[in-house]
C-alpha cells in the first residue's frame, strides 16, 4: 500500500492532531515527510523519530518564515497546510489582535503557501488546505471570524486550482466537522451542542481526516480539483 513512495511531502503545522495523524499516514503510505511546527517542539520531534519524517519550526503566522521551509524543499509533490487557529467568543469581546493572528494563520499562511510551493512544484503535484465545515455553516453565535477565514479557504481553492490545473496540480480543502483534537475535544463542555447538528453524533478521529487527505493526494485523485471535502458526520446537511 506504499503509494506514495518516492513522493516528497510538506506538512504545515504537523506537530498535534489532525496534522499529526496526516503525517504519520502519508509516511505510512511511503512518502518522505517534513512537518512544521509552531510551539510543540517535543511533539514534533518525537512524531518525527516515530515516523521517519523531518522537522522545522516555522510560525505560521509569518508568511516569510514558510516561504523559508518552502524554499529549503526544492521540488515538493504534496504541500498539505493544517496549521490552524481557533478563536471564538461574542464578535463585540473579541480582541481584535487575537482575531487578526487567526487571519493570518489560517488565511494569509495557507494562500502564500500554497503559491510559494506550487512554483516549485513537480507535475501532478497536490495541495489540501485543512478548512472547516463551519466554512459552510455557522449555526451558532461566535464564529464569525473562524467561519469567515473557513470560507475564504473554499475561494482560494477554487481559484488556485484554476491557476495550476494546466500543470495537473490539484488543490482542495478538507472541511472537517468536530474532530477529537486538544482544539475541540471529544468529552468539552460544547460537545452535546455539536452533536446536535449531527446526523452521527460523535467527534471524528484525526485518523479519519488523515484517510481522506491519503486520498487525495494519492494516485487515483488526479482529476479531483478545486473542491471541498466535506467530513462532519453530517454537521452541515
Ligand atoms: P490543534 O489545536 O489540536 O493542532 C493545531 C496544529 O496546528 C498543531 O500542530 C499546531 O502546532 C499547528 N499550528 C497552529 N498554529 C500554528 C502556527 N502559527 N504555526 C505553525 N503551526 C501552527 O488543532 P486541530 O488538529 O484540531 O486542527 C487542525 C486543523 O483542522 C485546523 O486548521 C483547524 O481549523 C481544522 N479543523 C479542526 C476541527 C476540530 O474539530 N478539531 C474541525 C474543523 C477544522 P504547534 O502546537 O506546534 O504550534
């Protein structure tokens, strides 16, 4: 099942959760991985050793530190950016700085990564983008802003694959619902709230993205492009 031997991979913000889990199963599938970091250095290091996989702390949030790694990687075949921030609370109390770091990591971060990478992407390379369902869906009060960097993943997406779909490059997003993560844990306090909006009512596993990330950076997704991949267990339906 290694089918992705041979392919060089850059995970942006790997070192906990969902990102954790696409590390450990695109190294399972063969490919050579580096994660980012943040602040988890111990986290990262020890999924590394794990794995086989290489680290580099890189804020996300600073758009000329990962153009740094990126650079550093000469030609990628797989950029998947999972760096992502969430910050919630009554849209008149939130503090404006806390907003706008959200801005940058999950929005100004992944667009520029996934530019710097394509330009020195091979053929056929792929790029997901960790969004959201609440992308689509905001149906309760203090999301704005997180729901709001959500939906601007979908349009650059939908506009990037357009860019670098002559060189049979691929982007998509992978739009979770809840998933069992230190973000949103399976046994918080908000967790009968968000099972109520679903059709199975229970946190996905980050292994259960990390399936659906395999897909698509996988052989047989070479023609899925500029699109979500929405996995909620019906949150949003
Ligand atoms: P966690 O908070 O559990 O982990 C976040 C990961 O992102 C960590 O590896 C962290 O690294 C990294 N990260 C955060 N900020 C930065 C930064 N500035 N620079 C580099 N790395 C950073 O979150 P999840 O695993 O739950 O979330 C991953 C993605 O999935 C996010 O984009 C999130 O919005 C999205 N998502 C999550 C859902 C959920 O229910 N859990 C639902 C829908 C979407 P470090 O600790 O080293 O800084």
């Amino acid at each position: 099942m290694a089918h992705l031997t041979g392919k060089k991979a850059l995970i942006l913000g790997g070192s906990r959760g969902i990102g954790a889990a696409i590390v450990e199963r695109l190294a399972a599938d063969g490919a050579a991985v580096t994660l980012t970091y943040g602040s988890s250095q111990d986290a990262a290091e020890a999924l590394a050793e794990k794995v086989g996989a290489a680290t580099v702390q890189a804020d996300s949030a600073d758009r000329n530190a990962v153009a740094q790694v990126i650079a550093s990687q000469g030609a990628l075949d797989i950029l998947v950016v999972n760096a992502g921030v969430l910050v919630m609370g009554p849209a008149l109390e939130l503090n404006p700085d806390d907003v706008d770091r959200m801005i940058d990591v999950n929005v100004r971060g992944p667009y520029h990564a996934a530019v710097d990478a394509a330009r020195q992407m091979n053929e056929g390379g792929r790029i997901v983008i960790i969004g959201s369902v609440n992308g689509d869906r905001m149906p309760f009060a203090g999301g704005a802003a997180y729901g709001m960097t959500k939906s601007a993943v979908q349009g650059m997406v939908r506009g990037l694959a357009r860019d670098f779909g002559d060189r049979g490059i691929t982007v998509n997003s992978v739009q979770p619902g809840p998933v069992n993560t230190d973000m949103n844990p399976e046994g918080g306090p908000m967790k009968d709230m968000m099972h109520s909006f679903m059709a199975i009512k229970r946190h996905a596993q980050p292994e259960e993205i990390a399936g659906m990330v395999a897909y698509l950076v996988g052989p047989e997704a070479s023609i899925v492009t500029g699109a979500q991949h929405t996995i909620d267990g019906g949150f949003g339906a």
